[in-house]
C-alpha cells in the first residue's frame, strides 16, 4: 500500500471513550491529558534520533476541552514517519502498541488523584 494511512486500535479507543465518558468532567479532562502526553512519550523513545530535533517537536495539541491530538511538530516528521530504513511508522507503531495499557493507567491515575482530593 502506497500513501499515508494510519489503522488505529478502533475497539480499544472505543472502550476507552466509554469509560471516559463515564467520569465526571474533571477526571476526564485529566485522564485526557495524562494519556496523551504519555502516548507522545512512548512515541519520542521511538522516533529516530539524528539531531534530536524530530524527537523533540513530540507534542500533545490541545484541540479543546475535551480532545486532544498528538503528533509530531516538524516539516519533515511525515516524509520520515513514512520512510524511515529502520524505523518508519514509529508514532503510529507506540500508539497502537500502547494505547489500552497507557490510556487505561491514564483514567486510574486521574481516578485516584480525584479521590486523593475528595479526601483532603
């Protein structure tokens, strides 16, 4: 297949919008962006390293309040996310690999933090 294209883990991200769903706001909100900062995480271990500069554009845009999207802030992210010899499709590649684990520990760390304040 030639062209840029991207199969996401569909079922998992549906059971994680589920479950986000059925947090209150503030939980949500913070699950969000845990998840989506450790996804870009994942991914910035993976990229290819030259300068660093590739690695270091790795960015959570906050779309708004409640979505965010996650990619690479550089022109020549796609062209290498797409060609790399020995590690093309890395972003993509940690998200599907990581999603439900990263997503998953998102909700609870954000679950857990809330009862922490609830506490206080």
């Amino acid at each position: 297949m030639s062209g840029t294209y991207a199969e996401l883990p569909i079922e998992d991200i549906d059971a994680m919008l589920e479950r986000l769903a059925a947090q209150e706001e503030p939980i949500r909100r913070e699950a969000l962006k845990i998840g989506a900062e450790a996804l870009v995480s994942e991914a910035m271990v993976e990229s290819p390293v030259l300068t660093g500069t590739l690695q270091a554009s790795h960015t959570v845009f906050q779309a708004d309040e409640d979505s965010a999207v996650i990619g690479v802030n550089t022109t020549y992210a796609l062209p290498v996310h797409e060609t790399h010899p020995t590690k093309s499709r890395w972003f993509i590649s940690a998200v599907n690999r990581n999603f439900k684990r990263v997503m998953g520990g998102a909700i609870e760390v954000a679950l857990g933090r809330a009862a922490g304040r609830a506490k206080a």
